[in-house]
C-alpha cells in the first residue's frame, strides 16, 4: 500500500515523482516559485498558478470583492518578483457562487483589472465556472526574466546573509486585528489592515536584485519566514540562523502581539502572506545594497540571519536556540490559528 503524504511538502515532492522528468525546454519546474520555460531568445518565461479559495485564503466579512480582485493578482505577481522577473499576461479562473448577485463578480474583476494596470500586467482570458461551495479563484500569471539574471531558491551558500524587503508579521496581524475587532490607534491599525487586505508585491525589489546581481537566492513571503527560509534552505541543502533582536517587527504587530498573547518574534517568523521577499547575499555584496536600494526609491532591505552548515532553521533568542523550519503555515495541518495563504 501506497504511504499517505506527511504534508504539503512531501506531498510536492511525491506528485513530482509521479509526475516524471520534465522535458528539456523546462529549465526550472516544480519547487521553486514559478516554472523557467526557455522557448529561444535571451529571456526566460515565467509561469505561474494560485489558488485562492473562501474560507481557507479569504473572509469576505472582511474583505472586499473589489480588494480580493487585487489581491488575488498581487499573491501571483509576488512569484513572478521572487524570480527577479516582471509580469506579462494573467488568466482568471473564477468558480462563483450560483446563488450570489453576478454584480459581485464584476467588482471583483474591475479590482483585479486595476491591479493588472498597476504592474505592467494584462488579463487575456480564462473560465468560469459555478461553484456551490463557495468562491474559489485561480490565476495563472505569464511573465519574463534574462536568463543570466532569474532568482533561484536553490542557490544560497553557507556565509551569505539573509535579508528581507520590509517589516514582518503585519498581514498575520492584521487578519487577527480584523478577525477579533482589535481596538487599536488608527495609526498602528491602518498599515496592519492594508498588509493583509492589500498586499504590495515587491516587483521593483525582485528586479533591482536580479539585475544588479546581489541575490544568490531568493523566495516570496506567502506561508512565514519559518516555512519559506525552510523551502531555500531544503533545495540549496544548507542550514540558517537567524537572530531574533534583528526580526524587524512594526510597532503595530508588538501591540497586536500583545492583545492576543502571542510572543512578537513568532507571530512575525510564522504568520503568512507578508508576501515580502527574503533573499540571500554573498557578503562582499551586502555593502551595496542599501545604496542600490536608496537609489530604486525603496527601503533598504534589513539583516536577519545568516546562512550556515546543516539543513535547519534556528532562532536564536538570549536564552536559548530553538529549530523553527516549516514552522509557518501549512496548508494540510489542521492549525485555525494561522495565517493562510
């Protein structure tokens, strides 16, 4: 008898085996965050898929179809920036309700159109279908990267660092702020909410690092630092530390944190859909960064950890080491507490 997956990852792996050698015009396939196709020419195409379905990814109690049309697109266009590449064409999959007003789903295209415009991208097609169990959306995001210059989970080195685009935990913090209706200041509220309703891929990010080469891995923020520095440390077979003094932490989420009596460091390493990039660099390179950044117009990236020998990710504390890989989220681990996208 066949044995039961333990998880997403092993299921992954096991569909991949199943699945068999891809042909030679693939030159990256399945586990990092689009397929590389090389169809000739200088570039790579990128491709790839999400699935956003209600009640798993999305409460529309708290959000809005018009927002969800945006972030649907957004969480796709974030693989397309961990490549270090730039967004071409989307094609919507959209299972709706039939006993919901079609009106609905004409907002949710128009937030989804807008999104498109935003980044360069164009909708082309797709399907629709009825769905009775409730609103389940896929897309399919088209885009393209040099090939000398396309991101790579499988590529960081024991001595690089490890380095993310923006604050951490604001998204996680503000599903549970919307979920439990969290009084908090306006201005500590507002960026938590908007991080989570209305995520920013790092697109211009994603290619600034690729371009000027300061990468040597990188991946999106979609499960939590625990899970996803877990997927680049698993397929560059190499371990991480991070140092928990250095996780950059918003004010908002230490309240938010507070509220609910979770540790701010955990909520921020394990709460999904940051949808930031976390990358590695050598650390001859890491001077420049900042001055790169600085001169993109963007923020420069913060230091959390170090890549090392061994195959774990450990938090580091004043008080002890503690083995946090695939400590995020986990999309068949029954965990309501999480994040989940």
């Amino acid at each position: 008898m066949t044995r039961t997956p333990s998880g997403e990852v092993e299921l992954i792996a096991r569909l991949a085996e199943i699945f068999g050698a891809a042909p030679p015009e693939v030159a990256l396939g399945i586990a990092d965050d689009c397929a590389a196709l090389d169809l000739g020419g200088t570039d790579y195409l990128l491709w790839t898929v999400d699935t956003l379905v209600e009640r798993v990814h999305f409460d529309l109690a708290y959000i809005t179809l018009g927002q969800l049309g945006r972030k649907s697109l957004a969480v796709n266009l974030s693989d397309i920036a961990a490549m270090g590449g730039e967004p071409l064409y989307a094609l919507l999959s959209l299972g709706w309700p039939p006993d919901r007003d079609l009106g609905g789903a004409l907002e949710f295209g128009e937030g989804l159109a807008a999104c498109a415009r935003d980044y360069g991208a164009a909708v082309i097609g797709g399907d629709t279908v009825s769905s009775p169990a409730g609103l389940a959306i896929t897309l399919t995001v088209l885009g393209r990267v040099p090939k000398s210059e396309m991101l790579r989970r499988s590529t960081a080195r024991v001595g690089n660092l490890v380095y993310v685009t923006g604050s951490l935990g604001e998204s996680s913090a503000g599903l549970e702020t919307l979920r439990r209706s969290l009084a908090l200041e306006p201005a500590l509220q507002e960026p938590l909410v908007r991080a989570h309703l209305d995520p920013r891929p790092q697109m211009a990010a994603g290619r600034l690092l690729a371009r000027e080469g300061l990468a040597t891995s990188c991946i999106d923020l979609s499960d939590g630092v625990a899970t996803d520095l877990m997927h680049i440390c698993r397929l560059s077979q190499v371990g991480a530390q991070l140092t928990a003094t250095d996780i950059p932490i918003s004010p908002g989420v230490r309240a938010v944190a507070r509220m609910v009596g979770r540790d701010p460091v955990e909520l921020s390493l394990q709460g999904g859909e940051d949808y930031q990039l976390l990358f590695t660099c050598a650390p001859e390179l890491a001077p420049r960064l900042s001055t790169r950044f600085a001169q993109g117009g963007l923020e420069p990236p913060k230091r959390i950890g170090t890549i090392v020998s061994g195959s774990e990710v450990v938090l580091i504390t004043d008080k002890k080491e503690k083995v946090i890989s695939g400590g995020g989220y986990e999309h068949f681990r029954l965990d309501p507490g999480k994040s989940s996208d």
